[in-house]
C-alpha cells in the first residue's frame, strides 16, 4: 500500500488532507480508527522493563491521539501539540507549562473571559501575579516587564471587542527576555495565522470551534515550538487531562473539511458584516477585515483570512429593543460557541470585567457567528429583527 507522501513537502491544502494519516496501520482504512483504552499489553518482560512500545497507557496517548496531534503540528507549523479535553483546559495546560510561584504574568485586557477567571481564581492560589494590559500596547507592553516576569498571553483580535493585537512585535521585546509567548489562537485557527512562525511559542486553539465545525464535541489543543514543546510535554504528563477518543476522532475528520469551511466563513462572514454596516440601525461593525477596523492594517500584515465571528454595535436603543430584535429571529439561534455550521448571536457588554481598559462602544453590542445558511435568509432575518427592534422602541 502507497504511504502517504511526507507533509512537509506539501502546501498546506494538501497537508490537510496527508497530515496524521497512516493508512498501513489500520489495514488501508483511510482514518484512523477510535481507539479507546487504558491498559496497553507488553509482549515480553524486556519490552515492559524498557517502557519501548510507542504507545503504553490510555494517559499516554493512543494511535487517535497520535494522529491529531501530528496532524495539528504540521498544520500549525510546530514542534509538538498535546490536547486537552476542552479549549479551556489547554489554556490551563499552556499557562501551567509556562509559569511556576512567584512569576508575574501579562494577560491582554481584551481575553476570553473564562482564562481571566482562571488567572484571578487559580494561578493567584498558586501565588502567580497576573497583570491586564491594553491590547492596542504593542512592543510597548515591554515597559511593564519585571525581572520575574515569566509569560505574557496575547488573543488577537479580542474576545467579543475584536481589538488586534501586534502579536510579531510583543514576541519580539518578550523573547529578549526569554518571556513565554501564549497566544489564544482560536479566531484564526492556524490556517489564519500561523502562530509559531509569527513568534508565538505555545499556541491554543479551541478545537471546540472551526475544527468541530459542527458544535458537537470539545477540544483544546496546545501547540508549541521547539523551545517549548519538551516542557509542554511534561507538563501534559503531569496532568494527563486527556480528551476523549471519540472527539479526537471528530477532530481529524473535522481538520479535513477546514479549510473548505473557514474560507466560507470568510467569504459568508465578509458579506454580512457589510450588510449589517449599511444598516441604519448599526453604529459600527468590529471585523478586522473591515478597513473601518482600527487592526485592518495589523489584520492585512499578519492575517492569512478571517473567519466568520464578528461584533456589532448599534445606535443606542433600550435594552426592550435589543431583546425584541433578538426574540424576533428565527434563524439566528442564541447560544454561546461558535465555530459551528449554524448561525448564532449573543448581546455582551464587556464593561463589568475589564480592568486596563475601558470599553465603551458608545451602544448595545452583539456578536454574530454566522453559518452556512444562506445570505440572503440570514438577511431576511436580521432585517425582521431590526423591525421588531424599532417597533418596540
Ligand atoms: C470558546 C473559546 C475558548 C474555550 O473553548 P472551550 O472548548 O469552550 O473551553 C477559548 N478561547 C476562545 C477565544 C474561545 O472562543
């Protein structure tokens, strides 16, 4: 049976479809099959002695995990990727990775909210200082550098507020101080940014989003370049959060279709920040690929695409109305994720959380996921919202 051809040789649509893949394995089956287990046979005394199977226990891996993590390292461009059960647990894992007591760590003011908690609830016990910063700082952020600080995270653009951050220029001044460099990468997902090659040493990704794509199972997935990835690895062990099999199968066939789906996000997510622009309802529409946005420029520098997450402020009206507009959609389904093949919207306000900034959008924001339903529909619904919202202002 023909291997398939080494990925590195390939360009990345390709590598998409070869990477992980080891058919002559699993009797010429395409995939990888789910493998669950625990225990792991020895075939003699000598081999359990020597630990010398490449896989030993459930914790360890399994020939699942193995695959997506290969494949996840070709896509990102890195060294090693370990998973984690949730996009959340592998911040934990990626933070665990880099800091230890005593160390002071940055996070970006603009951050998804549940990695603030984890930061103020956790790492504060384990006597870690972390400390917010102004996503719009740049290399500047190196003026708030002390002698222990340890990792600095960056999520470009922004959770809900979508400020871009110049991730190349942060990693710069941090690495001349040997400072870890966590990205949460899950907007982009690496075919939209290739995080290691823009200097970011251990990379997140929500697997629960685009690499689903059909919101039916969780992931986190942590990255990491060579300096970074013996530790990760260790780390990993330490903990041994494992994600399941069965969504580690998900993923894989999930990663074949991603590029397909992220361009559609694209192209679909493009269209209908435009339309909501033109609306006379709408103040201002946070989407980077939109030159109104102030990171259009780090956007097109950095950024290989944009997916199909965005935000919306509108002209201000009561919160009856906001709620009107949201109860009069039918397509537009209220949830939180994203990443899926559905539509979905949210109100947020980011006021109550933040510390370093101040966000005031000057009216009541939304964020919209959209789908892969048709533009048109999905205009037609938000146009009966906006109906319902005026009617009942
Ligand atoms: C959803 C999300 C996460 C967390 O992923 P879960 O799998 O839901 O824990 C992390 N970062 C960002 C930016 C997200 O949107």
């Amino acid at each position: 049976m023909k291997k398939p051809p080494e990925p590195e040789n390939l360009r990345l649509r390709t590598r998409l479809v070869a990477a992980g893949r080891r058919p002559e394995e699993h009797f010429g089956f395409v995939n990888t099959p789910v493998y669950r287990g625990s225990t792991v046979l020895f075939p003699d005394a000598a081999s359990l002695r020597a630990n010398s199977p490449r896989f030993t226990y459930g914790t360890k891996g399994t020939p699942t995990t193995q695959a997506l993590e290969e494949a996840w390292s070709d896509i990102a461009g890195a060294a090693d990727t370990a998973l984690a059960p949730t996009g959340l647990a592998a911040i934990a894992l990626a933070l665990s990775t880099a800091l230890s007591a005593g160390d002071h760590l940055l996070v970006t003011d603009s951050a998804y909210q549940p990695t603030r908690k984890f930061c103020e609830g956790y790492l504060r016990r384990m006597n870690v200082e972390t400390e917010w910063y102004d996503p719009m700082l740049g290399a500047q952020v190196e003026t708030l550098f002390r002698p222990n600080t340890k990792a600095i995270l960056v999520e470009a653009p922004g959770s809900q507020s979508f400020e871009m951050q110049d991730v190349p220029a942060i990693a710069e001044a941090a690495h001349r101080r040997d400072i870890c460099v966590i990205m949460d990468n899950t907007w982009a997902t690496p075919l939209f940014f290739p995080p290691h090659a823009r200097g970011v040493d251990l990379a997140v990704e929500a697997g629960t989003k685009y690499l689903s794509g059909h919101s039916d199972l969780m992931l986190g997935l942590v990255s990491a370049n060579a300096r970074w990835s013996q530790r990760l690895r260790e780390t990993f062990d330490l903990f041994a959060m494992c994600a399941g099999p069965e969504d580690c199968f998900l993923a894989l066939r999930g990663l074949r279709t991603m590029d397909l789906r992220l361009r559609e996000a694209e192209r679909q997510g493009l269209a209908m920040a435009h339309w909501l622009a033109a609306r006379p309802e709408v103040k201002d529409v946070l989407h980077p690929a939109l030159p109104s946005h102030p990171g259009h420029a780090i956007w097109k520098r950095d950024f290989l695409g944009s997916s199909g997450l965005f935000s919306v402020v509108l002209h201000p009206v009561s919160r009856k109305a906001v709620d009107a507009f949201l109860d009069a959609l039918t397509l537009f389904a209220m949830g939180y994720s994203w990443g899926g093949y559905e539509s979905l919207v949210i109100p947020f306000d980011c006021r109550s959380y933040r510390t370093a900034t101040t966000w005031a959008p000057g009216g009541p924001a939304l964020r919209f996921q959209i789908g892969l339903e048709d533009a048109a529909d999905l205009q037609d619904d938000l146009a009966r919202g906006f109906e319902a919202m005026l009617a009942a202002k």
